[in-house]
C-alpha cells in the first residue's frame, strides 16, 4: 500500500468530517493526496460557493489550530462494522480493524500515516472546486 504524506493524509481526514458535518454527505469516494497537492471527490449536486469555499476552510483551519491528538485504535470488525462503513476495506483486512480518531472529530477506518496532533498539518487552503456530473472535486494543499 502506498504510504501518504502523513500531514496531507490527516488533513484529508479532517476535511471528510467537515464535508460530512456542513453539507450531510458522505466522506470523499476518490482522493488524491499528494505531498504538495492533493484532492477529493464527493458526490453532490453542485459546486460550492465562494462563501462556503471559505467556510470549509475556516473550519477545517479550526480544527487543525485545536491541536487535537491523533490516535489509533483497534476494535474486532463486527464491532466496528456497528459504527463504521467498512466497505472500501479489502477483506484482506483481516478480524481487527484500525481506527484513526482525531481528538472526539473525526473517527475513521484507515491504515495509513497521520500526524500526531492536528496543529502538525499546518495551514489548509482550498486551491479549487469544481462540479461537474454530480462529482464535486476540491483540491488543495498545505503551508506551514
Ligand atoms: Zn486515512
């Protein structure tokens, strides 16, 4: 498996929860993350504001300054198959599932490299959204 930028990665986290909690919809189906750029695609019915562009990134920069600790945690998959979708795991996954928590934000089944408290990440900024055929894309990338 690919090993994310781990500031990148947690950033993706954060920015999922956030999508989820302003708009109600799922977390990104397809993502991108890259060191310098990256980006995420939601199914939606339109792009986003100028106004929301700021929001979203006010938000997600809230979160990231809270300094909240990012932890790992294992739970038995029919435990986690309670809370979680654990459709896009492969099966090889295997009877235990990694969850990543971001202080009591975001809880979200991953096997990859985070950060360990969210101030790490950095600045988030939204380069672009676009919305074409009920796929809205944002892109971004980090500052220190
Ligand atoms: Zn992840």
């Amino acid at each position: 498996m690919k090993e994310y930028d781990p500031r990148m990665h947690s950033a993706e986290h954060i920015l999922n929860q956030t999508m989820v909690r302003m708009f109600g919809i799922s977390r990104s189906f397809s993502a991108h993350v890259e060191k310098k750029k990256s980006r995420c695609d939601y199914r939606f019915t339109r792009d986003l504001t100028a106004e929301e562009r700021r929001d979203l990134e006010r938000r997600v920069n809230e979160v990231i300054a809270a300094d909240l600790p990012v932890r790992a945690e294992f739970l038995p998959r029919e435990e986690a198959a309670k809370t979680f979708d654990l459709g896009r795991l492969p099966d090889a996954a295997g009877d235990t599932v990694r969850i990543v928590r971001i202080g009591d934000y975001d809880a979200c089944p991953c096997s990859g490299a985070h950060v360990e408290r969210s101030a790490s990440v950095g600045t988030f900024r939204i380069g672009s959204t676009q919305y074409a055929d009920g796929v809205l894309r944002i892109r971004f990338r980090l500052q220190d």
